[in-house]
C-alpha cells in the first residue's frame, strides 16, 4: 500500500461509474421515499409518525410481533441453513469427490426458482388435501405427524422459514465452497505433512481460513431475512395469515405503503417503518463492519 | 495430495450429498411432473408419474399461444446478462479500489455503497419510475438494466472487497516494479484471481433479476419489454389461476437461468485452477 | 411483434401533433383482470372497434395483488394507461380526489344507471361519479346437485335446514360437506360473513344503521354470523387451516365437497372445470325462520374510469360511453357469466346459474358489503380486521364476541358517526 503522489485519480475512475449509477437510481429515490416518513398529508410533522408507530398500540403491536417473529426467521436460517451449507460446501470441496458438479447444480436449482413456484410447489406438498405429506409420511408410519403446518398460529412461521432454508441453501453453500476453493493448495498440503487430514484437517486448518466467507453469509442472512418479503406474500398473503403468526417486517412494510385490498397505501407511515428496519439492519451491518469483520481478519493473518 | 482418502468416509460424504439432493430435487420434480399433467391430475394424484391419460401438454401450448414467448426469454436475458456484465465491472472496479487503496473516507464510502442492501429498492418506486418517464427510459430494457445495475452493485462490492482483501499483496506489488498502471494491475492481476468470487456474485445477482416481477410490471410493461417473469403472470388471475400454465411457463424459464449458472460455476472452478498455476 | 412497436411510435407521436390524425388512436386499459384478457381480445375489443374505426384498444392487465400498487405508482409517475378500470369506493374515490381520475358525471350514458349502481364510484355527497359502472357479484352456495340427488337431499332455506342438510352430508361420508379453508383468509370474510350477514342484519337497514352510529358491531345482529360461522368448522375438510382458495376451488370441481360457499363470479371458473362431471345449483344464504325476508349481497364490484392524464379524453369517452351502452352490458354479462351488469338495460343471460343468481335480486333484497362504504377508510382497516377475525373465529381460536369486540374497537378508534359524510 505503498504512499503515492498527490492526486491519485485512478481512485476515482474505480469508485466512479458504481457511485454514480447507485446514487442516482437507488440512492436517491430510497432516501427521497425514507424522508417522508417526516411527513403527513397535512405536512412536515417530525418525529410524529415515529411516535405513532411506537406509541399507538394499533401500531406497535405489529412491529414488534413483526420483529419477534422476524427474529425467529433469521435463527432458523443461521442455526440451519449455514450450518447445512457450510457442511454442503466441505463435503463438495474434498479433493476428488465424484459427482461434485452434479450435487452441485442440484441443489443450486431451488435457490433459482421463482418464489411463485416456490410458494405452489411447498403449498401443494404441505397440503392436508391433495396429499403428498400425509401419504409420504403414512408410507413410514408417522402419519399421525402430519398437521395443516401452514395453517396453525404455532408451526407456520417455522415450517416457512425452513421452506425459506430449502431454497436458498444454494447461496452459502456457493459462498463458502469459493471461500475453500481459494485456500491456496499449499496450505493444504502443508498441513497434510503434518498429519492433519479429514476432518480435523477441516476444522483446523480450513475453518479459520473461512471464517471472513461465515461472517459475509451470516451478515448477508441477517440482511436478507429482514428484508424478505416474497415467500411469505406467495404462501400467506399480505395479512400474512393465520392471524399475523407469519407477519415479518417486509410483510407489514409492504402492507402499510402499497396497501392492501380496502386498506389505501399509505407512504408516510410505510416510511417510518422502512426507516426503523433500516436502522436495524444498519446497526447490524455496522457491528459486523466494525466489531466482526476487524477481529475476523487479525484472526486470519 | 488426498493420498489416502478412506473409502467409509467418501461412502458417508456420498451418503449425505445424495440425500440432501434429493431433498432439494423433490419439489422440482413435483413441478415438472405436474406441468405436464391435466388440471385434474395434478389435484387428482400430484405425485403420480404422467401416464397417457394425464399426460398434457395444455400449459405449454397455453404459454407458447399466449403472447411471443420467445421475445419474453429474449428480453429476460438481455436484461440478466447486461446488468451482470455491468455490475460485475462497476462492482469489481469500486471494490478494488476500496481493498487496494487507503484513503479518506474509505470505510465509510463501503458502508454508502452498502447502504443499498439495507432497504428494498421497491420503496423507490415512485421515484425511480417519475426519473424514467422524464429520461423518456419508460418501456425500454435499458431502464430494467440501470435499475437492476444500482441493485446489484451493493453486494458485488460487499462480497468482492472481502475477496480482493486476500489477493496477495506481493503480486500487485511486483507488478508496480514491472511498471504495470494500476488499471492494468486491476484488469490483468486482480481479476483473474477474483474469478471464483466473481463467478458467484453473478450468480447471486443473476436470480433476483431473473425472477423479478415488480420493475417489468412498472419499468416496462409493453408486449416488446416484457420479461418471462412478468409474461406468466397473465396466467394467475383474480379468481382463477391457470396453474398448468403457470408451470409450464415457470418451468421453462429454469432452463435459461441454469445454463447460465453451470457457465458460471464453470468460471468459477477455471477460476481456481488458473490461480492455482499462479 | 409489429403491432405493439407501432402502437408505442403512435403513443409518443400523438402529443405531438394532429398531423395522423387519421390513424387509430391506441387506448390502453389498466386492469387487474387477467382472468379477462382472453374476453376482451376476442370479443368485446373487436365488437368496439368495429363500430369505431378510429380507435383502437388495448386491453393491458396485472396480475390483481399488484394491480392497487403498480397502477397507484404509474399514476403518480405518469405513464398509466388511458382507461383505469375502477375498484369500488375508497381505492378509486382517492384516485378520484388526487385528480387523477376524471369527472364523468356529466357522461350520456350514466343515465343508464340507478343511483346505488353509481354509489360505488362517487363522492360521499353523490355530487360527482368518476366511473362506468361494469358488473356486481352476487354471494350465495353453489352446490353439487348431482351429490344432492344421490344423497336425496333439498335446497335448505332455513338455518336450520342448512346444518341439518350438512349434518346429512357429514353422516354419509362421500362428500366433504363444506369447500372453504382459512389460509388465504378473505374467504371466510367476504363468502362467509359477508354472504350470510345481511339475513342478520337486515341487509341496507343494518349497513347504513352501522354508518350511523346506531348499530354497533357488537349488537347481537353483528356477532350472529360470527356465531353461525364458527358452527362451520365441524364441516369443512380436514386441515381446513392451511386450505388456500384454490384448494377450495378445486375440491368443488373436482366432485370432492358438496357445497361451495361463493360468489357467482365462480360461474364462469367453474362451468369449463367441471365440464359434464356434475351439475350445479345455488342457493341464497338461508333465512334464520322460514317465511322471513331474505338479503343478498349483490356487491358492485368492478367499474371503469378515465386517468385524468389521458392525451386522448375524447376517444377515452367515447370507449366510456360505449361500455355504459346496453351492448357492452350484453356482451359482458355474458361473456363473464357470474358478472352482473349493473345497467338498466335489459340483458339477457344465457347461463341458466347465472339465471338462478340474478333472480335472487326480485326475492330477496339486495345491499353491499358492510364494510366497503365510508367504514374501511381508516387504520385499523375494517375490512382487512375483518378477514383476520373471520378466519380466527372459524378456526376457534377467537370467539364470536370477542372478535366482534375487537372489530368495534377498532372501528370506534378512528371513526365518529356522522362526521363521516363530510
């Protein structure tokens, strides 16, 4: 990183097109939308919208249902889909495995279906009616398991968030399967010497090579998850049903500022939530950034 | 290397990689089983193989009769192609220059560029769409692939950054001595090390784009503009929803996608066997 | 591929000047009725441009959840289409208010509409109407007759005749008894309290009476249907929790459940699925005494209006007053079997269930939904609480009164009778 002359205007030239094109086309209309959360239709109302959204309980209430249940979607993803990926990814990325691209694009392909597809095929399988579950699960014997899963206040956020897993397992697998590709093969062979192979060779040497892959798929899950918003409009429509067990913060923002059915959009307050989801992605992002990633890297070098 | 690779535990490895496949391959199946099946079949036995009773080819002649199929995958996947190929090259370009180079304000321009996957770009909807009309972009593909541009840069540059971090200081370095520009230094050393992490951040931007319904049904809506995405959902209606169509349709615009994941999962193992000759 | 390039040449075109006059002007149709588009590119656009040579139309729909923000977004940005078709009251009476839907009181042909036709689509003082009047849908059951006959089962018009024949039904085990889930929700609103309701509340009297003030939700009128609603449960289809609107569609035709709790938009859904399978009967929502008078919801449901933006207002009215004609209601009433026209001209139905639903309308008295006019204006949004709370009292995780409590709540919260009409 050596020091250079003055002006270093090739800087610039890298930074430029990315920071022009995102500022003009997401920057701007994103934080043109966020200000109206200072307003109503009557004006400039300052923080009113907030203290309606926190104080009123019609509003509240909502939120932080919204969040509790939000929450419970990331866990799921990070106590199961990167553990399932991370695993995927070890398994798909020892030497000479047979078959590694076939697994590979297998199970990539649901992280490429639509959620339209998604939300169908899942309904239709899940189905108490056209019996796919119950006849699977009476053909072992667990039929008495079988429940209306997306239908019950207790089971359909979960059986969602997992449904949510199956599809995008692909993303962290992919991630850490380049991450450990990457790791240079004399490494690897060195460690071989050494007499650590299989999988301490995997958890000693390997992991922490890794470990900056699982701090971007654990800060992308956490991202995503608190914006999702497509898996559960297709399967449980914007109410977000049965009574509101499903609703996340994506579901509930989109609900309040395009509106739904009777209930007329309305952006001030649809802004006032998206402000108050962004700052706590933004605080998530930020301790990744600054706490995570810092300490991640020392650990690495 | 891997002299000794024991046969129990490559057994196990197997075991685990085909259940799970299956587990990701059984819905899929589901669906192209049943895309081929008459409505009645589909709720009638949804996991029974087609047999010459059911068998049907009712959604695909829907789809292929319904409006220019062909010109929907062809808008489909220039606008796929075109915002990866931007965003590939605005995005690696921004993120070297983050990993590369200290300089004032360098965290902080990586936390701005971002910000973007922070809130969901449909809020700027209105926004976006009143820039358009005034561009005069309304119904045109170009509009789609500026959108899908600025919403693909942020986590290029995100995940590129942490990868460009690990390019080994010594190469660039030795370049620098050879007289190399920065830009040649970029172009000829960085990228092809990056390929791996390249390769999957197209695939990660390619999906969202692919499967977007939201901005083609704002952005570009005419019949010369649709996308495959938008163009299968005349098919669900308010009361009634042709579901032999709809995954005909659906099923259909797998294939594309998935071409252009196994060329890029290609790119992506080229990509560490060339480094690896480094 | 031509078609749409010249059509997009012609739209940039036009403002600039009159110099084409003599090409067709394109007008596009904003929809959510995708379920039509085969309708209106076969039959109704063709029998309109055959008698106005001039214009051409374009019939563009979204898919319908979509519809309220996409077109919201295009209005507000600019680049809408000419002809909006219109959702009833609030949705397009705020259009309306934002300018961006036109007058069109002043249109010839809305003298071929009555008064509570015109309600869906105006001011609260009457004073201004801003769309044409297409269709109303009618609630009721579709039954499967064929089951019917084999079980030796009647029509019930009471009550009581309703779960006794469903008791009949669950005894003999064929037949699911009931096709209705709770997982998409608005079908235990709008087919179940909805249909069955105005028996209860005496249809306008009960409606406008809520309007007022002087009834409440939570009057023994109110909780009623939620009380005949949760007595379902026991007789819809196991794991009825998780059964989506299509599930439900589905078991009707394909012969698995015997009564379909519907609107007659169904009809037309239903008539090509079933084909020869079986037969169809409806009946109206039973009376809680025999003899006493019956209430349909006859819903107006679907209308149309000019964007106010439109660079072609004279043709846009010109297709406008065209769709208020008795022709277009001939055409449409019988193109979409189930869509009522809502105009005074006599029309004639071919479908003889389409017959059997609109013949409702000189035995039982007709009204609205409860909650559509003036009552779903605020947060919280009485019609979507009262999606939530159907399903949740069908399901018996909420009782009758309590949800009823809840949704007077709500309501009093934000809504003071008679401030109301402005």
């Amino acid at each position: 990183m050596a020091a250079r002359r003055a002006t270093r205007w090739h800087i610039a030239v890298f930074l430029a097109p990315a920071v022009l094109v995102y500022t003009a086309v997401m920057i701007l209309p994103l934080f043109g939308t966020l200000n109206l959360s200072l307003y109503r239709a009557e004006g400039f109302v300052g923080l009113a919208n907030f203290r309606t959204l926190f104080g009123d309980p019609h509003w509240s209430e909502q939120f932080w249902n919204a969040l509790r249940n939000n929450v419970w979607f990331f866990i799921i993803h990070m106590l199961v889909q990167n553990p399932i990926g991370i695993l995927l990814a070890a398994l798909l990325s020892s030497p000479r495995l047979r078959l590694a691209a076939f697994y590979r694009t297998a199970i990539f392909i649901p992280t490429i279906l639509s959620f339209v597809i998604v939300g169908f095929v899942w309904k239709l399988i899940l189905s108490p009616i056209w019996g796919i579950a119950p006849s699977m699960l009476q053909a072992v014997g667990l039929k008495f398991l079988f429940q209306p899963f997306l239908g019950q206040e207790e089971t359909a956020l979960t059986t969602l968030a997992l449904i949510s897993v199956w599809q995008f397992v692909g993303i962290p697998m992919m991630l850490i399967y380049a991450a450990l590709l990457s790791i240079p093969d004399e490494v690897l062979e060195a460690a071989e010497m050494d007499g650590i192979t299989g999988w301490s060779r995997f958890w000693k040497v390997q992991l922490p090579l890794i470990l900056p892959a699982i701090g971007i798929i654990s800060i992308l899950t956490f991202v995503g998850n608190f914006n999702a918003f497509d898996l559960i409009y297709v399967a449980q429509g914007a109410l977000a049903g049965p009574n509101f067990a499903t609703d996340i913060l994506g579901t509930f923002l989109y609900r309040t500022f395009f509106g739904f059915q009777l209930q007329l959009g309305d952006p001030n307050m649809g802004a006032a939530i998206a402000t108050a989801m962004f700052l706590i992605i933004l605080a998530g992002v930020c301790v990744y950034l600054f706490a995570i990633q810092t300490r991640l890297r020392r650990y690495q070098f | 290397m891997a002299a000794r690779s024991h046969p129990g535990r490559t057994f196990a490895a197997h075991a685990i990689l085909i259940a799970y496949t299956l587990i990701a391959l059984f819905p899929v199946w589901v669906i192209v089983i049943n895309s081929v099946k008459s409505r009645r079949a589909i709720f009638g036995a949804p996991l029974a193989v087609p047999t010459p009773e059911t068998w049907d080819l009712v959604g695909y002649t829907t789809v292929l009769e319904n409006g220019d199929f062909f010109g929907y995958f062809q808008n489909s996947l220039i606008v796929t192609v075109a915002s990866i190929f931007f965003v590939l090259l605005f995005g690696a370009m921004a993120a070297f220059a983050l990993s590369e180079y200290r300089f004032r304000g360098n965290t902080l321009t990586g936390l701005y560029l971002a910000l973007g996957i922070m809130i969901p770009i449909r809020l700027g909807t209105v926004a976006i769409l009143q820039g358009m009309v005034a561009a005069g972009l309304v119904n045109t593909l170009t509009a789609l692939i500026l959108v899908y541009t600025a919403q693909g840069l942020p986590l290029a540059v995100f995940i590129l950054s942490e990868f460009m971090r690990n390019v080994s200081d010594d190469l660039k370095n030795a370049g620098r001595m050879d007289g190399l520009s920065e830009y040649a230094i970029f172009f000829r050393l960085v990228l092809p090390l990056v390929r791996p992490a390249m390769a999957t951040v197209a695939v990660f931007t390619m999906i969202p784009i692919w499967n977007d319904l939201w901005f083609p049904l704002i952005l570009a809506p005419s019949e010369a503009t649709k996308t495959i995405t938008l163009g299968s959902q005349v098919f669900i209606g308010q009361f009634v929803t042709n579901w032999n169509a709809v995954l005909a349709a659906l099923s259909l615009a797998i294939v594309p996608v998935l071409i252009l994941y196994l060329i890029f999962s290609r790119q992506l193992i080229r990509g560490i066997t060339a480094g690896a000759v480094k | 591929m031509k078609k749409p390039i010249i059509a997009a040449i012609l739209a940039t075109t036009a403002l600039a000047g009159p110099a084409l006059a003599q090409d067709p002007v394109t007008l596009t149709i904003e929809s959510w009725r995708n379920d039509d588009l085969g309708i209106w590119n076969d039959t109704i656009i063709p029998a309109f441009e055959a008698s106005h040579p001039n214009i051409h139309v374009e019939f563009a729909p979204t898919a319908p959840a979509e519809y309220n923000a996409a077109l919201n977004a295009k209005l507000d940005a600019g680049s809408a289409g000419d002809l909006i078709t219109c959702r009833p009251f609030d949705a397009s009476l705020e259009l309306y208010n934002k300018g961006q839907l036109a007058d069109l009181t002043d249109l010839a042909a809305m003298a071929n509409f009555s008064d509570v036709a015109k309600s869906a689509w105006q001011t609260d003082d009457g004073a201004h109407t801003f769309c044409v009047p297409m269709a109303s849908v009618i609630h009721g059951f579709i039954y499967n007759k064929t089951a019917f006959d084999e079980l030796g089962l009647q029509e019930p018009t009471t009550v009581d005749e309703f779960f006794a024949v469903l008791d009949k039904i669950k005894e003999d085990g064929t037949y699911i008894p009931m096709a209705m889930g709770t997982n998409d929700q608005w079908e235990a609103a709008t087919m179940g309290y909805q249909n069955i309701g105005p028996n209860y509340w005496h249809g306008e009297e009960g409606r406008k009476a809520l309007i007022a003030g002087t009834q409440k939700l939570t009057d023994e009128d109110w909780v009623a249907p939620f009380e005949q609603l949760a007595r379902w449960k026991d007789y819809l289809g196991d794991g009825f929790e998780a059964q989506t609107y299509p599930d439900s569609q589905n078991l009707f035709t394909l012969g698995r459940a015997a009564i379909y709790p519907t609107g007659s938009w169904e009809i037309g859904v239903f008539r090509p699925q079933i084909g020869d399978a079986f037969e169809m009967g409806a009946f109206p929502p039973p009376v809680q005494n025999a003899g006493d008078t019956c209430y349909i919801s006859d819903h107006t449901d679907i209308g149309i209006g000019m964007n106010a933006a439109t660079a072609h207002p004279e043709e846009a009215k010109e297709f406008l007053e065209w769709v208020g004609s008795p022709e277009f209601a001939q055409l449409y009433g019988n193109a979409l079997p189930g869509f009522f026209p809502l105009s005074n001209a006599q029309v004639t139905l071919d479908d003889p269930l389409a017959q059997e639903f609109i013949s409702w309308r000189d035995q039982c008295e007709s009204t609205i939904r409860s909650t559509y006019q003036i009552l779903s204006r605020g947060t919280p949004n009485l019609e979507n609480e009262t999606w939530n709370a159907s399903a949740n009292v069908i399901r018996g995780t909420e009782t009758p009164a309590d949800a009823a409590a809840r949704l007077q709540q709500g309501l009093e919260s934000w809504y003071k009778p008679g401030e109301a009409a402005q």
